[in-house]
C-alpha cells in the first residue's frame, strides 16, 4: 500500500463551516516534523505487547507508539468530533509513511545535512516564539532541544531528496502558463481581500483582559502566542488573506469595516471569544496575464511536483516490504 504528502491545508479557523477543522488537518501536518521524523520510533523489534501498527521493511510501530506521537501534534484543548479525530489519524500515518519512504531513500543516496544547517533551521523556528515562548512550546510537547534538532536534521534531509530527485526535474514553460490564463481568466478576478489576525479564548472575562492588554500596547502576535486556543495562534493568529462570506456574517460585518491596525471589541460565537486585527485590505481588481504570470507559474509547478511526488513515492513504495494494519485505527 502506497500514500501520498498531504496537500498543505489553509491555516486560518473559520473557512465555511470546516475551516477550523482544517487548521488541524494541516497544524497536524506540520507537527509530524517534531513527533514522527523518519519513524523515529520504528525499531527493528517492537518491545511493548501493542499490536503492530506499521511496518516498513525491518522496522515497525506499535499502536501505542502511534497513539503517543499522534496526541502529541493535536492543539491543545482542542475539541474534535470523533470522525474529525479518526481523519486526523489518517492523515497522520499517511504523512509518517511518507516521511519514513522519503528519509529512506535520502540515507540511500547518501544525503547529508551539516550542523550549521541544523542550527538555521532551529533558529528560524525560535523566530516564531519570542520572549521565552519557545522553550514553553517544548516544554508543553514533551520535547527535547536534542531530539527537536534530530527531527529538523531529518527534515532537511526530507528537503534535499526532494529537490535532487523531484523538484530541480520540475519545469514550467511559458505556453503552459498562458494557456492556463486563457482557459481560467475567471480565476483571476479578484474581489476585496482583508489580512487579518485572531486571538480566541473561551471566556468573556479573559478575552477582555487581553483586549484591555493590546489597547495598551501589548503585542498582538505575542498575546496569540500566549493566549489563543485557535490552531493558528502558534502563527500569531495570523488568518492569511480571505474575501468576505468565508467568515461568519457576523466576522465579516466586523473585520471588513476595521481599518489596518485597528483592534475589534470582543466578538462572542460558539467557539469562544475572539479579537481581531486587520492587517491589510487588498482591492478588488481584475489580473492581467503579466500580473497573474508567478501565481500561475507556482501554482503549475505545486500540481506537477505534487504528480512527481506522488510518482516518486510510487516507485519508493514498490521496492519496500510495506503493511499498514489500517483496522486498528
């Protein structure tokens, strides 16, 4: 059995009525760096009596080994339906398979990753957390500096044997992408757009301690950081770029008529209690072909790198002894 990279999923809560879920999904997606880099805890015989999950050729993964790393990539305090949560489970092996194939093949082609290439990497990754904020995000994962820099040493690794062998062999060519423009000129109509960042708590009380924090000039990203229960604060509660009518009507009555950099009152709904902040509104506005020209170059390149992948992971899976015992999810 063969699985694919999961598609990257939209950060933001509230898309419709799934957004939020879909923050897990791709929230999920990220945290197998830190949890499940290469199997990490595949060994060659598992010690524990819990059934055998995974196996790929001589290593293996209990279900209890699962059920230990896959807990530890949820939010915290975070409610899922338990079809929402056996998805998320899904994903998740699908991405450790993934993974595991990938480093694989990384270790037969002999890839390296250097120290100092470790050390970037984990110091682009304390940028996200400020004040203190990183060792708190280590702390509350149960993880370990060492075992962090192990898990983006892997990643690395995961980077350049997808550069070597799918990406650098990936080309767009100029017809592609006008072809492209001519056949979706609707795609390219682009209505108003706001940027926008949320903090969510789950009482009134709170949220107006914050509220009262930021009107003093706290930081907004830091106060997410801190306080927000939403998949994106780890972000800053950045939501990305989004039209009006993907946020509740009641959001959107709000957001839309914030200027940049002004702070919302405290908005109640059935996920708790939340602040806004808009960072910036972009126009509507109709893009031409030589505006439009990168976005379709990288969106032609995500499809065909994610066909090459999908191909490449193929061909991986082939040559490996590989069985999943789904039943026991």
């Amino acid at each position: 059995m063969i699985v694919f990279f999961q598609k990257p999923m939209d950060r933001a809560v509230f898309h419709r009525k799934s957004r939020m879920f879909r923050s897990l999904l791709q929230l999920s997606a990220l945290l197998v760096l830190i949890v499940a880099s290469g199997l990490a805890g595949c060994r060659n015989q598992p010690e524990s009596s819990s059934p055998v999950l995974l196996r790929i050729d001589d290593r293996a993964m209990t279900l209890d080994e699962f059920n230990h790393r896959f807990a530890r990539t949820l939010p915290l305090d975070h409610t899922l339906a338990q079809n929402e949560k056996e998805e998320l489970r899904r994903s998740f092996l699908r991405q450790v398979i993934d993974r595991e194939l990938a480093l694989a093949e990384a270790r037969r082609l002999g890839i390296h990753v250097e120290e100092a290439e470790v050390d970037a990497a984990l110091a682009e990754m304390r940028r996200d957390y400020p004040d203190g904020n990183f060792d708190s995000m280590l702390l509350r994962r149960n993880l370990s500096l060492e075992g962090l820099r192990e898990d983006l040493a892997a990643q690395l690794k995961i980077d350049k044997v997808l550069e070597q062998e799918v990406h650098r062999k990936t080309k767009v060519e100029e017809q592609e992408i006008a072809d492209y423009y001519a056949i979706h000129r609707d795609e390219f109509i682009r209505p108003l757009r706001v940027r926008a960042r949320q903090i969510l708590v789950d009482n009134e009380e709170q949220g107006e301690e914050i509220l009262a924090r930021l009107h003093n000039g706290a930081s907004f990203i830091e106060m997410a950081q801190r306080f927000s229960l939403s998949p994106d604060g780890d972000q800053g509660g950045d939501l990305g770029f989004f039209p009006q009518g993907e946020m509740p009507s009641s959001f959107d009555e709000v957001v839309f008529d914030l200027p940049p950099g002004e702070l919302s009152p405290l908005i109640s709904s059935d996920y708790g209690y939340h602040i806004f902040r808009v960072e910036e509104v972009r126009p509507a506005q109709n893009l031409t072909l030589k505006q439009a020209e990168e976005e379709i170059r990288a969106r032609l390149r995500r499809q065909k790198e994610a066909a090459a992948r999908r191909a490449w992971l193929l061909k991986l899976g082939a040559r490996s002894e590989l069985e999943v015992n789904w039943p026991l999810l």
